[in-house]
C-alpha cells in the first residue's frame, strides 16, 4: 500500500511532484512518481495497467491538508510522461475519498453447543475486523473471481463494487 503527497522537486523547487509513499516509512523510502513513469516508459511494454489509490488525503484543517489538488497533479505528471498503451485506474476521483474495508466475521463463543441442523440457533456474534480499503478489497476479489480479463472490465466490475459498498 502507498499514500501519495505533492512536494517540491529537489531539482526544481517551483515544481511540485506527486511522490509515492511507502505504507511503512521504516522499510522504505518515498519515490517520485516522475520516476516511476519514466521506467515504465523505457520498458517498451506496450500495455501498462497502473493502479493508485489515495489515503489519508483529505483536506482539514486538523491534518494540515487545506486543499487536494493531488489528483491534478497526478494528471498533469501523467500527460507529461505521454506513455503509450498506459492505463491508470484510481480508487477514487476529484472529491471522492478512500474507504477503509470491515468484513463482517462471525464469532461463535466457546461455550456454544455444536449443531449441524440448518437453520438452528447459535450464540454466534458478529465483529466487525479491518481487512483494508474498499478498493483493495474488491480488486482482489475481482482477481480471484476472474473479473479482470482486461482493464475496461476490471474498472467496470470495481467501480459497481466499490459504488455499492460506498452506498449501502
């Protein structure tokens, strides 16, 4: 998982980049998103599927985030960089926000008595336990269930899945 934030570019202070950040700082480092484009482009490949998602970037005034202009800069970094047969998805758009995912588990108590008859009550409880964001959720899923054949299906699938969740 990476979090993207907009700093200036060492090179040219007036330039501000979109960098990739690690999900943990202590295993990594960020890297310019620049960077990464510009190897997929010297690649050659002739189909690139990126996929992005932006956490923890809304605009508060308790996080310091006063404006979310990353998603432009996003667009103006990919527009430089004029990759052929690239393909972005993003887990979410101008305005919209990233979505942490919880799973619904049943628990059943320790004392509760075994029963095979369908339908029978049980003691079991239901906790909710973080399994991650929304989009990575149902990206994954759509790759178990082979709704990813190309990237036009795989956005379709996503989008409907995450509309749904998001909407409940």
């Amino acid at each position: 998982t990476a979090a993207l934030v907009a700093q200036s570019d060492a090179d040219d202070p007036k330039r501000i980049g979109v960098q990739l950040l690690p999900a943990d700082p202590a295993k990594g480092k960020s890297v310019p998103l620049a960077q990464l484009l510009s190897i997929l482009r010297e690649s050659g490949s002739k189909r690139t599927l990126l996929l992005l998602e932006f956490t923890g970037q809304d605009p508060a005034l308790a996080s310091g985030v006063l404006t979310d202009d990353l998603r432009e800069r996003l667009e103006n970094e990919l527009n430089a960089e004029n990759i052929p047969g690239l393909t972005v998805i993003c887990a979410s758009g101008k305005g919209e926000r990233s979505w942490e995912f919880f799973e619904d588990t049943p628990i059943v108590a320790a004392d509760a008595p075994a029963t095979s008859v369908p339908g029978a009550a049980t003691s079991a409880l239901t906790m909710q336990e973080f399994d991650g964001t929304v989009f990575g959720h149902f990206l994954v899923r759509a790759l178990k269930e082979g709704n990813a054949e190309t990237p036009a299906a795989l956005f379709t699938y996503l989008n409907h899945q995450v509309g749904e969740w998001v909407n409940r």
